[in-house]
C-alpha cells in the first residue's frame, strides 16, 4: 500500500509540474518580400542567437502577401517591398499605425547570365530591344509586384518601356525573374542589387538611376492578427 501511494504522489507530483511548467511563446510569423530572402535569414539568425525563438519566415511577392493579410491569414509582422501594398493593408485596419516603418532601401540592376554578359549603358533610349535580340526581358510581374512597377516606371521614364513592352516574360516575384537569367532563358533580366549579389550566376550589366523610378523602400509594421509576445520584439530589433 505504501509503495502505491508513493507512486500515485510521484504522478501527481510530476502532474502538477507539468501543468505549472510555462509554454514555449510560439514566434512571430514574417510575411516578407522575396528579394530579402538574405538580408532577413541573417536578422533572424541574430535574433534566435540572443536566445529568441527562430522567427518563421514567408518570403513572396509584396503583392501576393498583401492580399494574404487581406484574406485574413494569420501573421505578426509584414514587410512589403513598396509603399502602396503597406498601404492597401493599412486602409483595411490591418496593421498597428504606430509600428510601421521604412528599414530598409535597395536599388534597380539590369542583370545578365554570367556567362554571356553584355555591355549596356543605361540611359535614355538605350538600345535595351537590340540587346535582346530573339529574347525576352525576365521581369517581376510590372502590373502587381513591386520590382516589376519599379522596373516598367524606369523603362517608361527612360524611353524604352514601348519598344520592350510586348516581350516581357513575368515572373511571380522577383526572385523567379532572377532565376530565368540564371538558367539562361532570358538574356536579360531586371532585379534588385541585393538579388544580383545572391546571385553568381548573374552579372550586373547596370545600374537604372535613382531618379528613373520611385524611391524603393521596404516598410514593416506589426499586423492586428499579431498573437506572437515576440513579434513587436522582432520588429524593433529590425529597425533598431
């Protein structure tokens, strides 16, 4: 009897601790743009290194995050690769105003594979259409995503926009862009710089002024579907 009653106080003593013991926090989920792919691997490697749960990263087109948050997908933080997604989920209520913040910037390149790279000065009425012969102009998707309006506004503002317009191949997001010059199938491709850094297979032919499209800016804020303790942590350890 008494050995069944020091095992029954045994059980009930792990019982309770089990119970009192406290939950792992679950940690923060980041919709991301694709283009920072890198650049967020490496935060959150830092972030976890301070004793942090790994952040759970979701990189993709601004565009189709966006109309994920939109659909009432749960997240914590959301970082667009433009101002106008931030801004169509913020007009529905969706993200906390006072934790939005511009953290991060980039610039525009016109890539080739690095096997064939070609030489072209970009300015106005550069012969961009010459330059890809019976090819096509990998691009992210210039109606929707981000790098691809950021890439239509500087062909148009330069000149060119007409001439290339109808050889377009769209990519869903910039990194699909990328890889189509990396695998050869396109001769030339506009990304982003941190896109053409990742990337060895790609040469940079040039750099589109700053002045030939909009600023590119990647804003955050912390999204009213936050349940993470770790996600308004995450969010300023960013921008910090």
């Amino acid at each position: 009897m008494m050995r069944i009653l020091a095992r029954w106080r045994a059980g009930l003593a792990l019982l309770l601790a089990l119970v009192a013991a406290p939950a792992f926090a679950a940690p923060p989920l980041v919709l991301a743009a694709a283009s920072l792919q890198e650049s967020l691997t490496e935060a959150a490697g830092a972030w976890q290194a301070r004793g942090h749960a790994a952040p759970r990263l979701s990189f993709a087109a601004s565009s189709a995050l966006a109309r994920q948050v939109l659909a009432g997908a749960p997240a914590d933080l959301f970082v667009s690769a433009d101002e106008e997604w931030m801004d169509a989920v913020a007009a529905k209520g969706l993200i906390v105003p006072a934790t939005r913040r511009d953290f991060l910037a980039n610039r525009l390149v016109l890539v080739a594979p690095a096997a064939r790279p070609a030489r072209l000065a970009i300015r106005p009425g550069f012969p961009l259409a010459r330059a890809l012969g019976n090819g096509r102009l990998a691009m992210a998707d210039p109606d929707a995503v981000p790098a691809g309006r950021y890439g239509k506004a500087a062909l148009i503002r330069l000149g060119v926009w007409p001439s290339v317009a109808a050889r377009v191949a769209r990519a869903e997001n910039v990194r699909a862009a990328l890889a189509l010059v990396e695998r050869g199938e396109a001769p030339l491709g506009i990304v982003y710089a941190t896109d053409a850094r990742a990337a060895p297979k790609v040469a940079v032919v040039g750099v589109f002024p700053a002045a030939s499209h909009p600023p590119i800016t990647y804003p955050i804020a912390r999204l009213t579907t936050a349940t993470s303790p770790d996600a308004e942590g995450f969010r300023a350890f960013l921008v910090s």
